[in-house]
C-alpha cells in the first residue's frame, strides 16, 4: 500500500520523503530574502512599509520581505471580495468543487518546498511541516467531498400536503457572503487552507490574514490557490499587524462572517467587536487549550510515556492540542515519570529542517521570554523540573530560541499555571488518589479541547462520557492529545476552546459557511394550472438573478423536467 502521511505515519516515513525534503530545504536556502506582495482583487500589491521576517532557526537567516499592509489594504480587499461575490456564490457548487480540489493538488505536488519553507518560518520539524502541508490538502478535499456528498445542500423537503396546500419545498444552503479568515502562527497552512476551502466551495469569497510571525508560508498558500484558477477577488490575501490591518478587517462594515483560530483573548475581541454590529454575523472561533492526559493505575505505561512525549513536546508544545497536563494515579506515579524522564531524554533539539531532530526553536523573543519567565516562576512555586527547566545555550542555540523540553512535577493544583496556556514546551504533572479527582481536574478549566487517557477498557467508556472536551483519545501512543486528522479525528473545542461546537474536517463543518433558506413554490390548484406553466419566460433576468443552486438551480423557469 503506498505511504499516506498523517500526524500518526509521521514517525516512520519512507527515505523518498527525507530525499525530496533534503532536496526543497537545500534549493530554497539559495532563494531565501525574496520580497512577497499581497494580493488583492488577483493582482500583487505593495505596502510603503516593509518587514523583515526572520527564521526562529537562526535570526540572521531573512526568509522573506514581506508588506506591512494597513486599514486602506483591509478595505480595498474586503471590496474586492465583495464585488467578486454575486458571481462566485452563483458559480455551479460543482464547478467550486472542482477548483478547490485543484488547489488541493497542487498543494500536495508542492508538498517538499511548502515543508521545507514551513520548517524555516515556523521551527517546526520536518515531518510536522510536511504534515502541516498534507492536511491542508486533506482539509480542503474533504469539504468538497462534504459538499458533493449533500448534492450541494439543495434538500427537498416533505411533500406530504399536512400543511394544508400543495407545494414544493426546498432546502437550500447558501453562502454569506465575505468571510474573513485569520489564522496564528503554529499551523500556519491548515488553519489557513482548512476554513477557506469551506468558505470557498461553500460559495463565499474570502479575505486571507496570517499571523505575522509566518506570512510566508501563507503567501505561498494563496499563491496555489492563485494558480488553480480561482477568479479575481475571490481569495484576497493581505499582511501586517494584527492590531492595526486585522483590527481594521474586524472592524469592516462589508464582512459577512470570520473564522479566527487562535488565543481566547484575541478570539473573545473579535467575538465582542463583531457583536457590535446592527446584526449577529456568524463567528467561528477556535482557540486555545489546557489539555489533560489522565492515567490509571490499570494503565500501559509504555504507550503513555510516548504519547505523552510526543503531545507535550511536539512543535515544542505549541500546539493547541498539546499535552499540557498530566494526571497520574498515584500506584503507577513513579514508574511513568521515569519513563517519561528517559523517553523525553532522548529527544534531538536542533535546526528542525535536519532528519534526526525532533524539536526545533519556539516561535519567536516574546515565546522565548515567556519560557525563562514561567520556568522562574514554576521554580519559585515549589514546582520540580523532572526535565529540563533552561533554555539551550551556545553553539547554533544562541542564534535562534531553543528551549528544553520541561515535564514539571509537584506544583500545588492551586497555582495558576495548572490553569494557563503556556503554549511552550512546559508540562506539569500531577499525582492523584482516584480517577475522580482526576476527572475533577482535568475539568476544572475554562478550555475544552482536546484530552488523553490510559486504562482500562472499561474505564474509557467513563472516560469518553465524562470529559469535557471536542476531541478525545484512549491508549494512544501516537499521541496522547494531538495528531487528529480530517475525516477520522475532526477537530475542535468545547468550553472557551471554540464557538461553533461543530468540528474542523467533520461531517458539519462545512455547514457553518452557510446560511438556510427555505424555497415554498405553491401550486395553485383554484386554475388547475402549475406555477411552472403559468411563469413568464425571463430569460435574461432569470440568469442574472438565478439561485446558488448549482447546475439544476440555475436551469432556466419552463425548462425544470
Ligand atoms: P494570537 O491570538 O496572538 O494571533 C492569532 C491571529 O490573530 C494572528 O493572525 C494575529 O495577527 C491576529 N490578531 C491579533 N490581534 C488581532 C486583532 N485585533 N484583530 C484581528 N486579528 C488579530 O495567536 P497565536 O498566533 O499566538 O496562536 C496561538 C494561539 O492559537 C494559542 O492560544 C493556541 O491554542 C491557539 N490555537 C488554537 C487552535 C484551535 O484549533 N483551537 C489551533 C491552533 C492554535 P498578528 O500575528 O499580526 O498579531
């Protein structure tokens, strides 16, 4: 069977796949430092105003010049957009099928030098990069499959006359409008593409806005889209800081929905901004986690150790998904912490473009800080570094910002770090008498997203049932909270983890990029006659005017079989 790359195959990939990766990272290293435009309406477009964007590997490495774009950039893209709407919405559902499938494929025949440009802007490892890459792919695929499989949302309703009159009744989904997507910086590609495929194949143009620590990976996103063919100002892309050019976005009168994926405090803004308007517009939020991994007495340690390990300290714990809290059942307490101790020992931290490392840098000086700030004070807490508790020094460490991975043990439940995302390689343990207690714990937080267990197998029957979290997992050693992917594992929060309660890559998720309505065509019985015979034949009015039905909606009146 050939390879498919998932986060859970990563571990073990075929060599082809270190070949082609080692062949992108060498070819782009010789182009690094290029200039990037935004891109609206279809065309490159230049902010007076520049920024260098630097590599968290190594600061001297300047992956890319990229345009510092303000308030006037949000406004023209988001007019943009919205003059291309009327024709998008009203292109057949399976013509918008069929261009984000293409985009898909180009993305996965891009798939070495997306990876490796992923690998240098975000620090993240190769295989996570490439992950990253094919997910995105997978994300986008899926919703056009969503949207193939429900026939394009046109559902006709009951015919039964109960209501008292003859009538034909339709469902129909259509899309909102202009929809902003703005994504953060850990997974760059997928929470970029994931939403705007949905948007897209949904009927709605959209308005791209990376985080300003990886605008590169995100230009290249909209560079395949570009490329399979998407017609002007369907898709706009624009850069800068969150704070002037996304806030001006949010602030837009023109925009007809958003999906914010990124941390509570900057989602609940968006979310309360938004609500300032004359009416609701639809707000999908994904946001942050304290995720917690539960393990019994009854549990494998070995399986624990490594999904453990692998969901604390992938991406070096900046995930959403991370583990970032441990619950142990005091009977196996100490047998899993040595097993985690020698388990994490191992790990390689390093430039995350070579083959053997497994941790790279944190993002960025702020994320850096934080780690020497938190470590300080887990210390000062009375909170013991099982592993780690430093930032790595000398040699290629001192360039970039490295830090080690840290498992924390005896810190009090009531410290306020058993409660905060760190969103950085830090993860504290706990000892507890019963499932319980870990159950209390585990859902004493206002995060909801994803979460771990190790047992028996009847006690992950009351896991499932009583944790408080979108995405769950029992006895896995490929991750203990992270690695979902689309189709098998959708993905989203519950809590202050996410708004919408309906899940990335899901059966609803593509949905959420769609408004209902209802089409009742009466049949007048008093003349015999149906509507349809009785309709004026409005050719041209009925083609401009023609519902976002796809191919059967948009027939012309009198020629329905
Ligand atoms: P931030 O909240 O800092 O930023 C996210 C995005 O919001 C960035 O593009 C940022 O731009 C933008 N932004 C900032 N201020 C505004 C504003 N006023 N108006 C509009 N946009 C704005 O998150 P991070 O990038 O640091 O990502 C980490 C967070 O994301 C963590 O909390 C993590 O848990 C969460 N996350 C959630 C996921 C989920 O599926 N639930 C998945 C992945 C991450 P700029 O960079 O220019 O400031």
């Amino acid at each position: 069977m050939a390879f498919k790359l998932t986060y859970a195959t990563m571990f073990n990939p075929p060599d082809e796949l270190h070949r082609g990766f080692d062949s992108a990272v060498s070819k782009l290293k010789q182009n690094l430092g290029q200039e990037y435009a935004m891109i609206i309406n279809g065309r490159d477009v230049f902010a007076d105003e520049k920024w260098d964007d630097r590599s968290p590997v190594n600061t001297e490495w300047v992956l890319a010049r990229i345009q510092k774009g303000n308030a006037m950039h949000a406004q023209q893209a988001v007019a943009a957009a919205r003059d291309a709407f009327p024709k998008w919405s009203r292109t057949p559902w399976q013509d918008r099928v069929k261009l984000v499938r293409k985009a898909a494929s180009i993305i996965e025949g891009r798939i070495f030098d997306l990876g490796a440009a992923m690998a240098l802007e975000v620090g993240k490892n190769r295989m996570e990069s490439l992950g990253d890459v094919q997910e995105t792919a997978d994300l986008m695929y899926y919703s056009a499959l969503m949207m193939e499989k429900n026939k394009g949302f046109i559902s006709p309703m009951g015919k039964d006359p109960l209501v008292g009159y003859q009538a034909t009744n339709m469902s129909v989904l259509r899309p909102y409008g202009v929809w902003l997507i703005v994504s953060p910086f850990n997974f760059p590609f997928a929470l970029t593409g994931g939403p705007t495929g949905a948007a897209l194949v949904a009927g709605n143009t959209v308005v791209i806005k990376p985080a300003s620590d990886t605008p590169w990976i995100v230009r290249l996103y909209a560079e395949c889209l570009r490329d399979a063919g998407f017609p002007e100002g369907v898709v706009n892309f624009v850069t800068g800081p969150g704070s002037t050019l996304g806030q001006a976005l949010v602030d837009s009168k023109e925009l007809d929905g958003a999906t914010f994926t990124g941390s509570f405090d900057v989602g609940m803004k968006l979310y309360r901004d938004l609500a300032q308007r004359e009416y609701v517009r639809p707000v999908i939020l994904e946001l942050g986690g304290k995720n917690p991994v539960i393990v019994s007495r009854h549990a494998d340690l070995g399986d624990a150790a490594t999904g453990i390990v692998r969901s604390a300290f992938g991406l070096q714990g900046q995930k959403c998904s991370a583990a970032s809290r441990v619950l142990v059942e005091e009977p196996v307490y100490n047998e899993l912490l040595g097993r985690l101790k020698e388990t994490t020992e191992k790990l390689i931290i390093g430039d995350p473009t070579e083959r053997a490392t497994t941790m790279g840098p944190v993002i960025n000086k702020n994320s850096y800080a934080d780690f020497k700030n938190f470590t300080e004070e887990l210390n000062q807490a009375g909170g013991r570094f099982l592993t780690g508790g430093h930032v790595k020094t000398g040699g290629m460490y001192d360039k970039g910002y490295f830090c080690e991975p840290t498992f924390v043990t005896d810190l009090p439940y009531e410290h306020r770090l058993w409660q905060y995302e760190m969103f950085l390689p830090i993860t504290t343990i706990g000892r507890v008498g019963d499932l319980d207690q870990a159950m209390k714990i585990a859902n004493g937080v206002n995060y909801g997203l994803t979460a771990g267990f190790y047992g028996s197998r009847d006690e992950t029957a009351w896991f499932f049932d009583h944790i408080e979290a979108g995405v769950t997992y029992a006895n896995r050693p490929q991750g203990a909270t992270t690695g979902a992917w689309p189709g098998f594992q959708p993905f989203g929060g519950w809590k202050g983890s996410g708004a919408s309660g309906k899940n990335g890559g899901g059966l609803y998720y593509v949905q959420l990029y769609m408004h209902e309505q209802i089409r009742t065509l009466v049949k007048h019985a008093s003349n015999g006659q149906s509507a349809r015979r009785t309709a004026p034949r409005r050719k041209a009015a009925s083609k401009r005017s023609a519902p976002a039905t796809g191919r059967r909606g948009s027939r012309k009146p009198g020629r329905r079989k």
